[in-house]
C-alpha cells in the first residue's frame, strides 16, 4: 500500500494528465510563461514493497544490472542514461489551473551498501529545469522469508520546488498548496504502480517462471 506523510485536502478540482513527449527534445522545447518571486516547496514521504518470487541473491544479481532493465520497465517514461548508473528521465505532463510542467529529472541508481540501494538526483548535462527543482533520495532494502520470496521495500523522500507564473500566484496560497500536494501524490503513486509492475514481470520473465496471479490482482503488498 503506498504511504505518504504529505497531508493534502481533495478538491473538486480536475489535474490534467498529458501523454508523455515523444521524444526528449520535446520537453526542452515546451515554452514556459514567466515566472517570479520565491519557489513554493512541495515535500512527500512515501514507503511501499514488491514482491519478488525468488531468493535475496537472485533478487540481487537482478537489481545491479540496471542498466539491462531500467529504461525497458520506465517505459512510457522517456530515458536516457548517464553515466554508468545515472538516468535523465522524462516523467510525462501533469498540470492544474491551466499550467503545466513535463518534469525531467536525473537520477543515479547507487551500487548496493550491504543490501541498501540508494537512489538520488544527479544533474542532467546542459540541461536548465524551466521553473521548477526536484530533491530526490530514496532507499530499497531486500528481506527474504522462509518461502524462498524476496521482498523489496522502499522509501523516498521527494521535495519539488515550482516556480509559479504570475497569474498562478494571484490565487490563494492555501489552494496552490493543497492542489500541489494532492498532484504530487498523484504522480508518484501512478508512476509507482507501474514501475512496480512492469519490474515484476520482467523479473520473473527473465528468470523463465510464471509472475503469480494473485499478486497480479495486488502486487502492492501492505
């Protein structure tokens, strides 16, 4: 179950989920009104699991050879690598109030420090983010039971500061906070999801066995 200590009040207000850029250039091309004045912070906490039928070690052998999966299970993220274990991500297009932002963010997928992976934003090379900044570190932990079953649990601390527009600033602090938080969620628990999911398939594809049904109807365990 994804968790979240960022409180957020629902709005009958409807956020705009766009289509991911076809290609990377896109989103560096996308115009951006002017913005002014100081960021305002949006901060989550978020923690959730997967599970992996197959032992720690196997898991292990699975999870340092990002490069041989990452950019396929990020998929319809846009992904470029960086260096040996960085990744320049295009997130897709969210908005609200008629402002959009296609977050593009680096991150570097640190070697494992006895069993603890450790994941945090890098800077992408000659690349400028239009009005906005992500702070990103997460940590994945592997724990394996009596059945042979790996589970692999996260946590991620995620702060986004977003430089506003003016005509987005003239509307009441508390509105663009909650709206914000609440957009927030809404993209890390749906890229979550899929991430989550498309690893475990390709995970048990690659090991040749069968990805088992029940956790196909719930593959976030609690």
């Amino acid at each position: 179950m994804l968790s979240t200590n960022g409180e957020y009040q629902s709005l009958d207000i409807t956020e705009t989920v766009l289509p991911v850029a076809s290609n990377p250039a896109a989103a560096e091309d996308t115009p951006t009104p002017a913005t002014v004045g100081t960021p305002t912070k949006f901060y989550g906490r978020y923690s959730d699991s997967m599970a992996l039928c197959a032992p720690k070690d196997t898991v292990t052998e699975y999870l340092d050879a990002h490069a041989s999966w990452f950019s396929r299970c990020a998929e319809p993220m846009k992904v470029q690598p960086l260096g040996e274990n960085g990744y320049a991500l295009i997130i897709g297009r969210f908005g609200s109030f008629g402002y959009e932002v296609e977050p593009k963010v680096g991150l570097e997928l640190l070697p494992q420090d006895k069993g603890v992976y450790s994941i945090r934003t890098i800077p992408i090379p000659d690349y400028h983010p239009p009005g906005y900044d992500v702070d990103y570190h997460a940590s994945l932990q592997l724990k394996e039971n009596l059945t042979e079953m790996t589970l692999v649990e996260w946590e991620l601390d995620l702060v986004v500061d977003l430089h506003f527009p003016r005509f987005i600033q003239r509307l009441p602090q508390s509105l663009i906070q909650s709206t914000g938080d609440r957009l927030l969620n809404q993209i890390v628990r749906q890229v979550s999801r899929r991430l989550t999911r498309k690893v475990q398939e390709d995970f048990h594809q690659s090991l040749g066995i069968c990805f088992p049904g029940n956790y196909k109807k719930k593959w976030l365990i609690n």
